[in-house]
C-alpha cells in the first residue's frame, strides 16, 4: 500500500493530467498578478455555463452573463491586497493574486482550482506544496461550488477562506474557514423574526444546490421549534441554463398566487430571485419577501422596474463596513503594472464598447418617429459613452459605485486581511522586516489562521471552533422611496389568532388550529393561549369570557317591579283592614257586627295582619330565619282566619239544620274557642315538627351557564310545606261545605255565599299555585307571595266588605234586631209549613203554639225556635224571645 504522501502525489497528478488533456487553460483563469507569495481567488464573475447540459466530451467551457456584483467583489480583493503592500503591513514581502473564474458551475471551478495548484507546474513535486507560491485561496461565493473545491484543497490543506458559502463539517472540510457567521445564525435569525411577527405560515422556495438544501433543513428545524409552519416548500433548479428553470419558475408563481402564505423566504441566488420577480411584477403579485443573504443586499433586484409593487421585502446580512479608498479605485479603474486582468478588460468593453446591438439602440434613440426603443438585457452594463470613446479600456465613470452596494464586500477586505495577518504570525514580521520563512507549506497557514484574533476598523475578528468568523448579521428592510410607503406589518397565519375568550386546538399541521370558546369558569385574557385559565375563587366566567367577575345574588330585591306590586298590595291590605276594624268598632252594636261573627271578626283581622305581614319575608335578601318565619307566619296567620270562617260556617249550618236531633247531637261541638284553638293548634304542630325535622333554609342555588347566585328558601324535602297547605285546604273544604249545606238562609243576613266564593278563591289559587312553583323555581318566591295577596283580598273582599257596606249605608229599620228576627220567624214558618201543612200562623189551635205532630206526639212548645235565635245570636249583647 502507498504511503499517504505518496497517495497524495498521484491524486493530485492523475487530476491535473485529465484537466491538462485538453487544451483550455488559457481562458482558464482571468486575473493574475505575481508575487513573492501567493493568493489564490475563485469567484463566480460569470453566472451560467453556457448549454452545460449538452456537453458530452471534455470541451472547453462557455461562461456566459457577466455578475458585476461578484466582479466588484473581486476588484475588492484587489484592491485590499494593493493597500496591504502599500502599507508596509508585510515588510519586504509583496502579495500576487491570481483570479479564476468558476461560473457558479462546481466541475468549472475544480478545474480552476487545479489550475491554480499547477501554477510554475509544481503541483505535483510535493503534497505539502511548501514551495509552491499560492498559499491559500479566497472562494467560492456557492456553498455547493465550495463543497467541491474545499474536497480538493483538503488533500493538501490549503486553507480555504470563503465569504459567502457555510460548510460547517470540519471532519469533511477541514481546511475550510469562513468570514462570515455559521448558516445556522441566519437560519435561526429567520425564524425568529417569522415569530416575532407572528408570521406562523410562511412559503419557502429554495435551490437545489447544497446551499439551498443546507439552508432548507436548518430552518425548517429552527421554524418548528418556535412554531412557524410552511405552507409550501418549493425548490428551483440552481442552474440557470436548466430546460426547465423557466417552466419551474412559472409554477412556483403559481403556488405563491394561489396560497394563503402572505409570507415567503427565498433562499435563491440572485439570478434566481430576479427571474421570480419579473413573473411576481407581470402577475401584479404582492407578498412580504424574505431574503437570505445571497440577494439580500442586490442593487440589481432593488432597480427592477416595478420592484416596489411586490410588497415589502426583509432579509439579513452579514455586518458590513466601509472601505477606504475603494470608490476612488472604482472610478478610475486600470489594470495595475504586471497584472493581466481580463475581467476589467470584459467589464470594459461592454460598459464602452460599441457592438452592432448598440449601434441599432442608439438608431432607434435618434430616430425622428416616435417610436420605443427596448433595451436588451444584453446591454444593461452599456454606457452613454459607447461607441463615442476611441479606446475603450481607457474610459471609466462611476458606474460601479452605484450599480453595487460597496459596503457588501466587507467580507472580501476581511478574508484578505485575516491571511495577511496570518502570514505576518508565520513570518515574524516587524515593522521593517519579516524574519521568518517564505516556503512555508499551506497547512501551517491554515493552523495560524485558525488562531488569529485581529482588530479591523475597530472590531475583533476572529475564527471559532467551526471555522466561522463570530461577525453577525444585519437586517435589512428595503425602503420603497417612490411612493413612500410606511411599512405595514402584514398577516399570514394558516388560521386566524384566537381573540381572548378562546383557546387554540390544535389541528394535524402545528400551525394550524381551532379558536374554542371558552369554558364556563375558565378565561383567556390574550390572544392565541393553548388552555383557557381557571377562575380565581368567588369569581366565575361564561362561555367565551376574556374575564372572570365576581357572581351577583339573585333575589326578589325591593326595588324590582313584583317586589314594589307585592307591598303596595299589602300596604293596601294593611290599610283595608285598618279601616275595617275602625268601622266595625263603630257598629259593634249592630246586628249585622253580631252576626259577621262578632267578636270574631277582630280575630279573623288579626290572622290576615299576619298573613300579610308573611307576604313582606318574601322579599329582600332572605336567610335561613326569613325561610322559616315567612311559611310559619303564613300558615299560623290564615289557619286562623280560616279556623274563624269555621266556626261561622258551623254556626250557620247548626241554626237551620231541619233535623232537630241531629242539631242538638251537633250543637255539642258548637264552641268557638276550642275549634278556633284547636284549630291554629293543629297547623302549629305542623309547623314545629316541620321546623324540628325538615326545616326550610337558605339555598344557593349556581348553575354553569349564568353569572347569578339564586338565593332560594327550599322548604326541606317538601313534606311539611305539602301538609301544611293541605290541612288550610281541609279546613278551607269543611267550610264550603258546611256553607253550601246552609246555603237557603234568608237572603238579607246570608254569609253562606260570601263563604262559599271565598273558600273557591282560595282553593283555585292554591290549585293554580302548585303547577307554577314546581315549574318556576327562580319565581317561587314571587308565586307564593302573590297566592298568599290574592288569598287574603278574597277573605277581605267576601268577608268585610259587604259587612261595613251595610253598617254604613244600610237603613237602621232594615238591620235592627226585630227585622233580622221577624225573618228569621218567617223563614221558619215557610220551612216547617212544608212538612207540616196544616200550620196556621194565627194563634190557637193549629197555631204555631200549639202545634201536635201528626203521628200522636205530645205538643211540642215552639221554644226550640227560640233555641235557634240564641243559636245565631249567641254572641250577641242581648237575647231575645218570642
């Protein structure tokens, strides 16, 4: 097996040969200047081979499409080279170059590369070429051409210092250093600005080189880590002569127009980019363009026609700086002694050459018929002065000053510098003499350039680990001067930001979502939150809030319109009763006083004040007290003056009953007190085992979907409330009974009827009352009230209000005792004629006195009669007889 220097040595031969076999080293390289050392330059000043697709032997290549862009970056190193041997930097040592051309095309530039190797045809005496003059290269502006040339430079370690191109991997390129940042700082700069605009669904087109695909994969990594989505990733061909690059170019404008991106990245060359704009301008296309370094500074972009219709465009940059001197060596442009430059003498000769394109341009312009003279793309370098000036390559203007953005070639004067300084560590320069020795191999070089640390235009410049200079990046925004447009931060997001009061659900694709509402007691106060947020306690929140407050108590407060009706009808209630105890204190001597019950009436006003005053519990803020005094009052309070109705509707039963002995079997339970006591005793044993055992209380009541609290007595289990409504119902259907029996007492003093549509009131509401509470839970409390209302007007309407009609406008003649009683008589003359009708109403035999009872019975006195007047009149001041 060979050893590695001899492996090296044949290599490096067998591909010179192949290169050498072909006779086209000519035109191979462009530029060159002798010196006592050497830098070698690879740069693509040609941007296309020409028909690249159709070579099928080993032909010379046809560059075609002049880049002054990369042609000033390569008068840049000129020009920093001349300033180094000016300067003294390197005392007694003068720096050559010597440039190549790899027109962007990676098989072109290894052949300039192993051209350059062969310069003095040494290439092949030794693999460490420590004699040979070209010590390190500067190159190449594509990573994908650099990929290439930095394969062939690690044979012999020549350093290799680019200023465009990110080959990160120091095992497959060892000898590759940079000026520039790591691509993955752009990468992540990129998708950082993306979130920082919110810019979560982004187009990317990329090229096919290794740049683009590089570039691609980092921000896409970069992307999915801070939450940016594409929504489409295109990819055009990197070579400009592709057959199908004008096809691609199309499409990809159609995939632009037809997405929902607002956003695109293109991480193109410039070329590229160009070729994309034009379709954008012709389709009146408007996005926000993000541009990777290779087209972020382009002044050929930037004076497109119609460039300010395609939107905003942002991008990032290496950081730039000035270059002293390199203006004025632009404007007067000259090949230097011993240098051959054919690049400058290209450039010339189409800034001023004259060609039969420029002669027919120029016609057309000094034609008398207004006619439109197109210029050719051909001829965009092309001066006033073409086809004016005997000499060509002696003419110069300011063209390039303004053509190219001159702060973008910073990286060239750094890469120049960091040999030279370099080179002044190996050779041990002072300030009048380098000491050290000028066959140095390349690799010590690339060793030294990897430790430099240098101070350039105030700032420290340096490799690291990488290779990679820690520079940074510029953001640019382009400014559109002509119409002077403020920027406008535009959107472009797959779905639209959720607003407070929602959250996002994520879809299949991350940048994608679902704006939900909310949650009841939950809230989002921002916009786009992944999980809504709980409620802090005593605060709640409906579906969709963007706050939580704190819940409002529901009640029958005082100032609502059923609260104001409720007292305003028991303040009337109040006030109706007043007035009746007034008019019955004042005809308390009366008849009519005497049989409403008399006395009674004071107790039966008594239960109703009571029963009115329940109605007042029933509003405001209730409590577990309220809940229990309010039912308690109610139903003590009407059993009363229901127990009272009783007692009348009995009394009446009992005076005209036709069967004697069952009246007197029923007199005996005829006592007021006691049915009244026992009566209101029995609801009150009601009430205190329902207050022991079941008791009504206080019951929040919070549903999800409202932001009230609903403050509700709930009456226990509701057994008590039932029995308790049950027994007043009972005695409330005892005494329509009772009344309906007596119903044919004489119509003037009658109180069957008024008993009877009381108690039907009664029972009606209370049966209407029982559907509507069990259905309006909310309105229970206003339902009972106004059942309760309705109930006490019904006995103050049937009860006390035909009394004091009559104590105040009745005729004394027609309410005294002696009339009530002479009806009395009649009436139950009439009723006994019936049964027995040989009744005479004069006296003696037949009479009324002396009556015998058909069937043989003894004479029976007429003081039962009298027993039914003191029946009725019981109550009443005096008695009378007949």
């Amino acid at each position: 097996m060979l050893p590695w220097g001899n492996r090296c040595i044949l290599i490096v031969t067998l591909l010179w040969d192949l290169v050498s076999c072909c006779d086209y080293t000519e035109s191979t390289c462009g530029a060159r200047r002798p010196g006592d050392i050497m830098i070698g330059v690879l740069s693509s000043c040609h941007t296309k081979v020409d028909a690249l697709h159709e070579r099928i032997q080993p032909e010379k290549f046809n560059c075609t499409e002049f880049d002054i862009r990369t042609f000033v970056k390569i008068l840049a190193i000129i020009h920093t080279i001349d300033t180094i041997n000016d300067s003294g930097f390197l005392p007694g040592i003068h720096l050559g170059y010597v440039i190549c051309d790899t027109c962007a095309d990676a098989s072109k530039a290894i052949q300039s590369a192993l051209h350059m190797l062969s310069i003095n045809n040494t290439m092949a005496s030794q693999c460490d070429l420590a004699e040979h003059p070209l010590k390190a290269i500067i190159g190449a502006r594509y990573s994908e051409v650099s990929i290439a040339m930095a394969r062939l430079l690690a044979l012999s370690m020549v350093p290799q210092v680019s200023t465009r191109a990110t080959l990160d991997d120091k095992l497959r390129f060892p000898s590759f250093l940079r000026t520039i940042p790591s691509d993955i700082h752009q990468t992540r700069a990129l998708a950082h600005l993306m979130a920082h605009f919110d810019w979560n669904w982004v187009g990317v087109v990329s090229g096919d080189d290794d740049y683009g695909t590089v570039a691609l994969q980092n921000f896409l990594k970069e992307a999915q880590d801070r939450q940016v989505c594409t929504a489409f990733q295109e990819v055009l061909p990197h070579y400009l002569g592709h057959d199908d690059i004008d096809r691609r170019i199309r499409e990809v404008a159609e995939q632009i127009q037809s997405s929902k991106a607002e956003v695109v990245l293109l991480i193109l060359k410039g070329q590229l980019v160009e070729k994309l704009f034009k379709v954008m301008i012709r389709k009146r296309i408007s996005r926000t363009w993000i541009a990777s370094d290779s087209w972020s500074m382009s002044r050929t972009l930037a004076r497109m026609s119609g460039i300010n219709k395609i939107g905003d465009i942002f991008g990032f940059h290496f950081i730039s700086g000035q270059n002293p001197g390199f203006e004025n060596f632009l404007k007067n442009l000259t090949i230097g002694t011993g240098a051959v430059n054919r690049f400058i003498e290209e450039y010339k000769d189409l800034r001023f050459g004259c060609s039969p394109e420029v002669q027919k341009h120029q016609a057309c312009l000094n034609s008398t018929h207004t006619v439109q003279c197109p210029l050719p793309d051909s001829l965009r370098l092309k001066s006033e002065l073409a086809c004016k000036v005997p000499d060509p390559q002696k003419a110069n203007d300011d063209f390039l000053t303004h053509a190219v953005d001159l702060n973008v070639v910073y990286s060239e004067k750094v890469a120049t510098w960091s040999i030279a300084h370099a080179l002044r560590a190996l050779l041990k320069c002072n300030h009048t003499i380098c000491s050290g020795e000028r066959n140095l191999p390349p690799w010590k070089l690339l060793q030294q350039l990897k430790k430099i640390n240098f101070t350039l235009d105030k700032r420290q410049f340096f490799f690291d680990d990488s290779g990679s200079s820690a520079s940074g990046y510029d953001l640019i925004k382009w400014v559109k001067r002509e119409d002077g447009r403020y920027f406008e931060i535009p959107v472009s997001k797959c779905s639209e930001s959720c607003p407070p009061g929602t959250s996002k659900k994520i879809s299949t694709i991350s940048c994608c979502h679902n704006c939900s509402e909310c949650e009841e007691g939950t809230y989002t106060n921002v916009s786009n939150l992944h999980n809504c947020l709980k409620c802090p306690n005593g605060t709640w929140s409906l579906r969709g809030w963007r706050e939580c407050q704190p819940r409002t108590e529901n009640y029958l407060r005082w100032n609502e319109p059923f609260a104001v009706s409720f007292l305003a009808a028991t303040g009337i209630g109040f006030l109706h009763l007043f007035s009746i105890l007034i008019i019955l204190l004042k005809g308390s001597q009366s008849v009519v006083f005497k049989v409403a019950g008399g006395k009674l009436c004071f107790v039966m006003i008594a239960g109703l004040v009571v029963s009115f005053s329940a109605v007042v519990l029933f509003v405001g803020r209730p409590n577990d007290h309220i809940c229990r005094s309010r039912q308690t009052m109610y139903g003590l309070g009407f059993t009363l003056t229901v127990s009272c109705i009783l007692v009348k509707a009995f009394r009446t039963f009992l005076a005209f009953l036709g069967d004697r002995n069952q009246q007197h079997m029923l007199n005996k339970f005829y006592n007021p007190p006691v049915i009244i006591i026992c009566g209101t005793a029995i609801q009150g044993l009601i009430c205190l085992f329902w207050l022991v055992f079941d008791s009504p209380k206080l019951e929040r009541r919070i549903r999800r979907q409202t932001m009230t609290i609903e403050l509700q007595c709930i009456e226990g289990s509701n057994w008590g409330f039932c029995i308790m409504l049950s027994y007043i119902a009972l005695l409330a259907i005892i005494c329509f009974i009772l009344a309906f029996k007596g119903r044919k007492v004489p119509q003037r003093f009658n109180e069957t009827g008024y008993i009877i549509f009381s108690m039907i009131i009664y029972l009606f509401v209370w049966i209407c009352f029982i559907p509507i509470y069990v259905t309006k839970i909310q309105q229970r409390s206003a339902v009972q009230a106004s059942a309760i209302v309705v109930s006490n007007f019904g006995i103050i309407f049937c009860h006390f209000f035909p009394k004091c009609y009559m104590i105040l406008c009745k005729k004394k003649k027609d309410i005294s005792s002696q009339a009530y009683l002479n009806s009395i008589r009649i009436y139950s003359i009439n009723s006994m004629s019936k049964e027995l009708p040989d009744i005479s109403l004069d006296s003696g035999e037949g009479s009324l006195d002396t009556v015998v009872s058909s069937n043989g019975n003894s004479e029976m006195n007429i003081s039962w009669q009298k027993e039914l007047c003191f029946v009725i009149l019981e109550n009443t001041a005096s008695a009378h007889t007949h």
